[in-house]
C-alpha cells in the first residue's frame, strides 16, 4: 500500500431521513463536510459514500422476511461494514430512532461493526427528544460493539434558525463531535477490504456444516 492509501480513509454516511429534502440529511451533509475538513487537517484524505435508508425501506422489508440481502441493499450494507467510520443520523419519533433506522441496523451482521468509530446524529422538531441518543442510539451501537464518539448532535427545529441548546449552538456542537471522529479516525489504519473468495475451501466446508 502507497503512502497516500494509507493516509485515505473512507467515511460511510447513513441517513434514514424520510424526506427530500429532510432535516436527518441536512444534519449528516453538516457532520461530513467537518469531518473530513477535520481529517485533512490532520493529514488524512476522506472519501465519503451515502446510504439513503429511505431508498431500500422495501428491500429491508423483504430482507426481514427471506433473511436475504437483494444487490442494492447487499451494497448498501456493504458500504457501511467497510467503511473506516460511520456517521449515522435518524429522525426521532416518539422518543427513539425511526423504524427504518432500527431495520437497517437489525440486519447487518453483529459483529460487522466491530470497533468501527462512529458519530451519532438525530433530528427532531423539538428539543425534548434530545436525550434519545443516549437511551436509545448509544446502546444500540455499545451492542453493536462499535467506538462511538463522546459528543452526539442532536438538531431540533429551533437549532436550525440560530438557537442554542445544551452544549452550545448547533454549528459548536457539529465542530466538536466532527473533530472527535476525526482524531479516531486519523488513528485507526485503514480497513482492508473483505475478500469473500480469498479462503473458498474454507468456506464450502462452512457450507457443509451448515455455519455460512
């Protein structure tokens, strides 16, 4: 691997905004522009793939049901386990993370996201709803395994024409929690690709007992 891979990394940004346009990706446009102003100024490079929950809301639903991934949604779950860091961002409805949101976590593999950094984001039209990233999106990810950063943004209606919140005005608080990613990130060496052919014996004898 050349010098300038190892200083490339790739950001994978889930929104499960409902909308076109929605608040939920307007908040996780805000958190990757810093976040990868953040990396390159500590050096590193960031490439940054988008996974519309709202795209593959039917594909979920039929994964739920056959246990099986079609191509776009096998893409998208691909996009997300392989990437170097997460931003994730949902819309909060009664009290918690959207249904969409849940699926789309439901059907990855637990243990895909295994130490993978990540920066939790919601929106909500008022700020009561604020505290469901920490009872509901935090342990989700804590049982997922993965790093997720200290400060979680959470955007209400108001924090959108100028107001402040706890922690300081929205612009503040993208800031912050976009520089912690980064500091993760920028530490963590480049995730290599899973090669799914690369032990093919292994595999079919996985098959074979019924483990794959």
């Amino acid at each position: 691997m050349s010098p300038q891979d190892r200083s490339t990394r790739t950001i994978a940004v889930v929104s499960a905004g409902l909308s076109t346009p929605s608040s939920t990706r307007l908040l996780a446009d805000r958190l990757t522009e810093a976040t990868v102003a953040a990396l390159r100024d500590r050096g590193v490079t960031a490439t940054v793939e988008v996974v519309e929950l709202r795209e593959h809301a039917r594909d979920l639903a039929d994964n739920l049901l056959t246990g099986f991934a079609n191509g776009p949604l096998r893409s998208a779950v691909d996009t997300v386990t392989s990437a170097d860091a997460v931003i994730a961002v949902t819309p909060i409805f009664s009290a918690s993370y959207s249904g969409l949101f849940k699926t789309f976590f439901d059907v990855l593999d637990k243990d895909a996201l295994i130490g993978t950094p990540v920066l939790m984001g919601a929106t909500a039209g008022t700020a009561r709803h604020s505290l469901a990233l920490e009872h509901a999106l935090r342990p989700l990810f804590a049982y997922l395994r993965s790093t997720v950063v200290p400060t979680a943004v959470f955007a209400a209606s108001e924090d959108w024409a100028g107001g402040s919140g706890p922690g300081g005005g929205l612009p503040d608080r993208v800031q912050r929690a976009a520089g912690e990613l980064a500091d993760l990130v920028a530490g963590r060496p480049p995730s290599a690709p899973v090669d799914p052919f690369a032990d093919p014996a292994s595999s079919f004898e996985d098959l074979l007992r019924g483990t794959s």
